[in-house]
C-alpha cells in the first residue's frame, strides 16, 4: 500500500504536532517510509545514556554511524556517577 500522494511537507508537519507523544509517532513510522525521518528526528532528538552499558547497547544497536539515528540527536544526556570504565 502507497502514501497518499500529498506534499510532503504536510506529512512532516503532521509529523511534527505529534512531536510529544511518542507511542503514536512510534505507529506513524509504521505508515509510510517517506514518513520515518520526520519521525525519527523526534524519536531520536533527545538521547540519555545512563551507563557504560547503554553506550555499548546503542552501539550494538546501531553499528553503521551513516545509518544511526544519532544523526537525528540533538541532545545528548549522559547521566551516571561514574560513566568512563576504571
């Protein structure tokens, strides 16, 4: 099944009203593919990293940096007592 054939830009605004519910912005990157950058640029906008763990996790997640959605981060938590390995 195809997207409706409207502007794009209508999708991303769409995309971006909903910008602060995740679960329903979650279900409209399962709609249309041209919707899932709108989609991840909010999903992805703001990443925390409690643990050393979670580094390894997200790097494990994601191994290809041209394909991550770090791209999409604009802002980076990183909270922990002691994040660097001793």
């Amino acid at each position: 099944m195809s997207c409706p054939r409207l502007p794009q830009e209508i999708y991303d605004y769409i995309v971006d009203v909903l910008r602060d519910e995740p679960k329903t912005l979650k279900n409209c990157g399962l709609v249309c593919k041209s919707w899932v950058p709108s989609v991840q640029k909010h999903i992805f906008g703001r990443v925390a990293l409690f643990s050393i763990s979670d580094l390894r996790a997200w790097k494990k997640t994601f191994p290809d940096a041209v394909d991550s959605p770090a791209l999409y981060t604009r802002t980076l938590y990183i909270i922990a007592k002691r994040f660097c390995p001793p």
